[in-house]
C-alpha cells in the first residue's frame, strides 16, 4: 500500500483558507483518510503509518488547472520566422513539444489542462497518451470551429452553413471534451481595437451553441469586442476567453447566465512589457497600456457582480510560457483586486465544476490530488511560484527550483 503522512502549516482546500495548523494530511493509496489539527511530526502516527514516508510543507493545495492553452505550441519561441516555420514541422515533432509543454505546466503545480485547438490532433494524441498513467489530466477539443477564410486556420476547421455546423459538431462530439468557437479575429493593436466583423451572424452562433448542448459539449468561445461579446452572451456559451473590450453591461449578463469568463491577459501583457521585439511604436504602446488598463478594471467588476472567473493564460501564444503563465495570470487576477481566495477558487475548484471533473478538493475520502509549496500565497502571492512537490494519480513529483515571472 501507498501511505503518505503531510505535515503542513496552512492549507488551502479548494474553497477555504485552512490557517490555524499545524495540520497533518494522512493519505493511503490515493485517499485522504483525514486531516487531523495540531499534529505534525513523527510522533503519534496512525496505526500501520509506522513506515509512511513523511513530508513536511509549509502550503498545501490542490493541484491547478490550465484553463486556456495550446499545448503543440512553445510560448518561450520568440523568433516570428521560427513560429511559422514551426506549423510545418512533422507531427512527431509537435507531439514532442506537447510532452515538454505538460512537463512544464506540472512543474508548475498544474495537474489539468484544458487545451484551446489545433488542427493538427496534437491535443488528443497528448491527451490520450497522458490519460495512461500520467500525473496531469487534459482536456481537448480537437479541432475548433471557424467561418471560411477567418482567423484560426492553425486550430480550427471551416464550416459553412446549418448542415456543416451541425455535421462538425456532432464529429466533435465523438471524440471532444469541450467546442472552442472562433468567433472573432484578433485584436489589432497597432489601431488598439478588433477591427474585423464577427465570424458567425447570430443564427449561426446561437445554432452552433445548442446543437453542442443537446450534444453534452460545452462551449468556449474566441471572442473579443463588443459586437462579438454581445453575441456571444446573448447565444449563451459556457465560457467567453480574452474577452478584451469587456463592458459593465455585459457582465450583468453574465453573472446573470452564469457564463464563465477566462480573460488571458499574459500575451497582451507581454506585448506590452517588451514592445521591442515586435517594434511596436509608442502609439501602439499606449494602446497596448489602455487594453490591459481597461483588463484589469472589468475583471475586478466581474468578481464584484458574480461573473464565474476562471484563469487561462493562452500559453503557447507568443511570449506566454507553459506552466508560468499561468501563475502570472493568477498575479494578474491579484493585481486586479481579486482577494487570494478567489484568485485560488479559479483555478482550482471553479473551473472542476463548470466542467463537471472530478472534485480535489481536499477533504477526508476525496482523492488526492495536491501541490505543495514552500511558502503561503496568502501572505505572499509569489509563494505560487515556490513549488515544492505535486501529488496526482498517486505519483510524487518533487521541485527544487523557482519559477521567475514570464511577463
């Protein structure tokens, strides 16, 4: 049997801040038996724990969860010729990069991963390969959906018309974990605005989002500006990703609906913070300062309304690294005035719910499925980065180093 005894000073369970320790975690294959107050040490063990291994924390927590990334894709690639040159490579070669990516995302406490499409089939190779066995669990879309001739020709393939939406849905439903939607380009930063039309009209979007629904498919949705926002509410995704260009408005709505909503703001950010290897000119610059400015204003009245907030970091896209970004995200979410618990619950337990995964939250009888950190979140956010060790599908990964900001 597989016994393992957690002493720790704090803990966070999912939902709620635990700091009146020390605690101690007793776990036998897989299973948190109890959590038990005011023990730690050596002493006082459980009967047949004699021979358990022993680790002390100061921070545990359950594992983390990547909502929004492409896993076939290495963020740290800063070269623009290499990128393009790279989505000709062969498939072995993007499957390797994927391994690499999930390593990197554990390293980083992350032990579930929603991919965000390639066209490719690197997300549901990975996915299937780490499904054997493996410490983290993904999630994968295989190919999302776009209008002909729009953005996303990397990720996604066309449809065009009622039968082709509802034929490549129900192709999505044979193998799919979730639908991304491409509903709208990219932002334009140079003019500091989505300048392109939506890619569906509301027909088509509203019947893209029920036949995903009648199929059990949630839906994420590519989606910024207000046309595309407006949209995209009104059709009723289960979740908006990026986002920018938000408005109060539409965030009633969406607390309304329960729509969740995963801002990404690591790629715009790290446009910004290095302006130079785009050679961005100071207008652009502005703009780039005004979009997160504005980011940052309607998370946080996101958070005050009771908008479902869940954090991806779109790593994979230039400059955002697998496994830091999303604890630059989880920064982010700080920096914008969400309380350490709530920054915590999204990429935690929130995002297991709106998905119906499986619960970690710690608690007696629940599956084990924690990180350990050498340091509080709550009292220092850059203790996320202070990784220590991962505990997932019974395997003990061990850490010895920091993970520095990306952005």
């Amino acid at each position: 049997m597989n016994r393992l005894i957690i002493n720790t000073d704090s803990y966070f369970d999912g939902h709620r801040y635990h700091c009146q320790g020390p605690y101690r975690l007793v776990i036998e294959d897989r299973l948190i038996l109890n959590i038990q107050q005011g023990l730690c040490g050596t002493t006082d063990l459980p009967e047949g724990f004699a021979d358990a291994r022993v680790i002390n924390a100061v921070f545990v927590m359950p594992g983390l969860v990547e909502a929004h990334c492409h896993l076939f894709l290495d963020g740290a690639e800063l070269d623009f010729s290499a990128r393009s040159e790279y989505l000709k490579v062969p498939f072995e070669t993007m499957l390797a990069t994927a391994r690499t990516n999930v390593g990197a995302n554990l390293k980083s406490g992350i032990t579930l991963i929603r991919d965000a499409g390639d066209k490719y089939g690197v997300n549901h190779a990975i996915r299937n390969e780490v499904s054997n066995g493996g410490a983290a669990v993904i999630r994968s879309p295989g190919l999302a959906i776009r209008a002909p001739k729009k953005y996303g020709a990397f990720m996604a393939r066309e449809v065009s018309g009622s039968d082709e939406i509802v034929a490549a849905v129900n192709e999505a439903a044979k193998d799919s974990d979730d639908l991304k939607i491409l509903l709208t380009g990219i932002i334009d930063f140079e003019a500091g605005a989505v300048t392109t039309m939506p890619q569906f009209d509301m027909a088509s979007l509203t019947l893209i989002v029920e036949t995903a629904a009648k199929r059990g498919l949630k839906t994420f949705a590519h989606c910024s500006g207000l046309e595309g926002l407006e949209m995209a509410v009104s059709a009723g995704v289960n979740s908006i990703e990026h986002g920018f260009f938000m408005s109060e408005a539409l965030l009633d709505r969406m607390a309304d609906k329960q729509i969740a909503w995963v801002p990404t703001f690591s790629p715009v950010h790290f446009q910004w913070a290095h302006p130079e290897l785009a050679g961005w000119a100071p207008d652009t610059i502005s703009n780039l300062r005004r979009i997160l400015d504005n980011h940052f204003r309607h998370v946080e009245m996101a958070y005050q309304k009771g908008v479902p907030l869940v954090a991806g970091s779109d790593a994979g896209s230039y400059g955002a690294r697998h496994g830091s970004a999303l604890i630059d995200e989880l920064c982010f979410f700080y920096e914008a005035g969400l309380p350490m618990q709530e920054v915590l619950v999204s990429a935690t337990s929130r995002p297991r719910q709106l998905w119906d995964c499986p619960s970690n939250k710690i608690v007696a009888q629940n599956e084990a499925e924690l990180i350990l950190l050498r340091a509080s979140p709550f009292g220092d956010q850059d203790a996320l980065r202070q990784l220590q060790m991962v505990y997932a599908n019974g395997e003990l990964l061990e850490y010895s180093i920091s993970h520095e900001a990306t952005s």
